[in-house]
C-alpha cells in the first residue's frame, strides 16, 4: 500500500518542481532583460526588474500545483472507475466538485494577487524612472495613489473568482463613507489639495518657493495630506495641502531656476559716477565668473536710484545659478568690492548725527545762562 502511495506522488511532486524551476528561469530571463533595458535608458537601478522578482517564480509554482492536482483527480476517478482502493492517501471529500472548484479558484485567487501587487511596483516603478528621464521628480501622492487603485482593481477582481457578490456591500459603504468623510473633512480637503496641486502643475518636487507667512526652501515630497519643504538650513516645514492651494505662493522655479542677485549701497557724493559704475561692473563681472554658482556669460548693471541724505544709493544685479547660491555670491562680492574701492579712492559713506549748541539768552537759577541745544542734522562721514 505504501509503495503504491510512493507511486501515485511521484508525478504530482515532480510536476510541481518543473513547473516552479521553469517559472524561476523565466523569472532570470524576463529580471536580466529588463536590467539590460534599464543600462540602456540611463538608469542606475531598475525598479521594474524589483517589482518582477519571485512573482513568475510563484507563478509557475501555482501552476504546477494545478496540473499536480488534475492529475490526483485523474488517478483517484480512474482507481474509482475500476474500483480498487484509494491509491493517494488523501480523503474523498478533496476530489469533490465543490472543492475541486474552490481549489481551481483559490489558485487562480492566488494569481491574481500576485499579479496585482507586480503591476502595481511594475507602474510605480514606470512612473518614477519617466520622472527621472524628464528630471522632475514624482512625488510620494501619485506613487500612492497609482499603487492603490491597481490593488483595489485586484481586490475586486479575487472577490469576482472567489463568487462574493459586492452589490449588497455598496450601500453599506456608501453610508459608511459618508460618516467617515465627515469626520475626515480636513483631512480629505488635504487630498483633494495634493491632487490639484499637481494637476495644475504650478508647484513640483525640487522647486523652490516661499509662502505668504514667510515659509521658503525647495519642495521636497507632496504626499497625500501634506508637502514637505526644506528649508537652506536644511530644516523641514511640514504645510498642509489646503494651505499650499489657499496662500500665495511664490514659485522661483517657475520659469527658470537661475535667481537674480541684488545689492544696495551708496558712495558718497564726492564720488565720479562713471568711475563708481565701471569699478562695480568689474567687480560683479569678476564675482560672475570666479565664484561658485555665478553665471560667467551673465552680464552685471549697476542703477543709480536714490539720492539720499548722505550718499548716492545705487543698485548692482548680477545672477545666480540657484537661489542658494545668492548668499555666497553677496559675500564674496561685498568683500571684494570694499577691498577694490579702498584702492580706487571712492568712499562708501556712513551717516552721523551732528549735533550744534548754543547758549540760551535767559538766565538759569543761579543766573548763569544754560546751554540749549539745537535742532540736529545729518551730515556724512566716509570710510
């Protein structure tokens, strides 16, 4: 009895083990073909051949364990056509037609799962690596939400093979979602936030902006309910979505990400204009091509603009790669452009308060007369 055991398993074992090796070498094939796909498209790493792996190797496992239980049902109808004894081992009820037909739809439950889950990472991974060739990057909201309704549509999917009827449940879930919106305004009018944030796209992943309540750095992921911003000083600011759609925003890299560079300040009015301005040019055009994240091809203006109490104001612009890049610019161009009016004589006045003093004509108490002061002005005095 034993041995006819050992015989009646030795297919179904053997059919399961090629079906699971020939699915593992598919698996090899289909994860080195997509890689060498990947080396071609400049991308360091495939996440699609990620999402591939171990699901055709299950697959071919399910398949086998298909094919390995037809042929128990063949062996078990024809012992029982010829009415000799169980030659498996298992109990009849496994071979019944109810549960041949759980067993069939369990597997083909089983594959459908995993097939879900694989397209899911498949079109993630799709949609970051198209992000990455068009250098903007995709945010956690559309990954999220992309990965959600592959599973769902999945999910109903098994419910159908399984024969679980959804339609009593709509209803239920209706009232129920109804409750939970309520309850979840906020965070809902967040979601819808992110969603028309980035169907507008006027705001991506690696701009930088600032808001109205003085918030600014580069936006560094926009999830469901909110987006990060960090900050030069690589601090985080966590916004909600309403707010990013309901403040002003200031968007830096909307049109380019180079930053203009300004700077105020006034010589004094002893000063040669004509020498103040070629000596400033000079200076900025130097800054423009010696300092890291200048524009070497930019050209710098200075603007006279103000004639002030003390001084000539004037205005330089230059630009900035990235708006990061403007601090280290304004140091480096201060730095040298005091050094550079030191040697050319020009004087970079400051204001000083003079104040004048004058003796009073009425006699104070012990009838000496008291001085009184006058009224004050501004007068200048140079570096």
């Amino acid at each position: 009895m034993t041995a006819n055991y050992v015989t009646a398993w030795i297919a179904p074992i053997v059919i399961i083990v090629v079906a699971t090796l020939i699915g593992w070498v598919i698996e090899r094939f289909a994860v080195r073909w997509v890689k060498r796909l990947a080396r071609h498209a400049n991308h360091r790493e495939s996440l699609v051949a990620r999402a591939m792996r171990a699901h055709i190797t299950l697959w071919g496992f399910l398949l086998g364990v298909g094919i390995a239980y037809d042929n128990l049902l063949g062996v078990y109808n024809q012992a029982i056509a010829q009415r000799k004894t169980n030659p498996i081992g298992l109990p009849p009820l496994v071979f019944s037609p109810d549960n041949q037909k759980y067993i069939h739809d369990g597997l083909l439950a089983l594959f459908v799962i995993s097939l879900s889950f694989m397209l899911a990472g498949v079109i993630t991974a799709l949609i970051v690596n198209s992000s990455a060739s068009a250098s903007r990057p995709v945010v956690s909201l559309v990954t999220n939400v992309t990965r959600l309704v592959v599973l769902i549509v999945g999910f109903i999917l098994v419910l159908a093979i399984l024969g679980v009827s959804i339609a009593p449940y709509l209803a239920t879930l209706g009232i129920a979602g109804l409750a939970v919106s309520l309850a979840l305004q906020a965070t809902l009018t967040d979601l819808v936030s992110g969603m028309l944030l980035l169907a507008s796209r006027q705001l991506a992943v690696g701009e930088y902006i600032k808001l109205s309540t003085g918030e600014e750095g580069y936006i560094s992921d926009i999830t469901w309910r909110t987006t990060t911003i960090r900050q030069l000083s690589n601090n985080v600011v966590i916004v909600p979505n309403s707010k990013m759609t309901s403040l002003p925003v200031i968007n830096y890299h909307a049109n380019t990400q180079h930053s203009g560079v300004s700077v105020e300040l006034g010589v004094s009015y002893g000063s040669d204009l004509e020498q103040v301005e070629r000596v400033t040019i000079e200076v900025a055009r130097d800054v423009m091509q010696t300092v890291k994240g200048g524009l070497p091809d930019f050209e710098p203006s200075v603007r006279f603009n103000t004639l002030g109490d003390y001084s000539i104001g004037l205005t330089v612009s230059m630009q900035a790669q990235e708006i990061g890049d403007q601090y280290l610019i304004r140091h480096e161009f201060i730095k040298r452009l005091r050094r550079r009016y030191q040697q050319e004589g020009i004087s970079i006045p400051y204001p000083v308060q003079t104040v004048h003093v004058r003796e009073s004509r009425e006699p104070g108490a012990d009838g000496v007369s008291a001085p009184q002061a006058s009224a004050n002005s501004s007068d200048a005095s140079s570096r």
